[in-house]
C-alpha cells in the first residue's frame, strides 16, 4: 500500500504533527486485540498500518516503510489509534538506541535485505 501522492500529509494528520505519545523510530507497536469493524472505519492509511502492525509486533520505522506513509504521518495515525487503545505503544522495550538487542534486530534487517 502507498500513499496517494496527491494527498498531503498534513490532510492525512489533520494539520498535527505531534502526539502525546514518545514514537521514537525503534518504538514497538503491537495490537492486542485486533478489531475489523474498526479497521473498515478508518482511513486507509490508518487502516494498513493497524493491519501491519496487527500481523507482528514492528517498529514505527518498519510500519511507515512497509505501508508507504511518511514516518511523520506514520508517529500521528499511531499516536491517534494508541489513545482510542486500539494500540500498544511499547516505548521501553529498548531503553536506548544502543541497546543490544536493538543492533542485533538492525543487523539481521539489513542481512535480510543483502
């Protein structure tokens, strides 16, 4: 799925840029409970990226490349979806951008893509 290239990004957001959420690029998003009426209802941009996120437990910055939305658009339509709590937003799950187990899942990523 891409975003329209039409549509601007402050159209998809609302004109907002922030939340009240801290989505760092490594921030983990899970859906626990996973709704499809609600899934129908939303914008499709919305719409892939809670399927995405439904499917496994990814990283803001996976969400926005595999679903084609900026990663600004990406932080709002989470921030929005966290605080309906149709969402988890995991922000300690890497307590830095230097933890190990952070690395390793870059490092596997890119061996991935070699």
């Amino acid at each position: 799925m891409t975003v329209n290239p039409w549509v601007r990004p402050y159209v998809l957001t609302g004109g907002r840029t922030r939340t009240r959420h801290r989505l760092f690029v490594h921030t983990l998003i899970a859906v626990p409970d996973y709704d499809p009426g609600y899934s129908q209802r939303l914008p499709p941009e919305a719409r892939a990226l809670y399927e995405r996120a439904r499917s496994a437990v990814q990283s803001v910055a996976e969400l926005s490349a595999h679903c084609g939305v900026s990663l600004g658009v990406t932080r709002v339509l989470i921030g929005d979806m966290a605080a309906r709590e149709r969402l988890i937003v995991n922000p300690d799950a890497y307590s830095s951008p230097y933890d190990p187990r952070l690395l390793k899942r870059v490092i596997d990523g890119l061996y991935e893509l070699a």
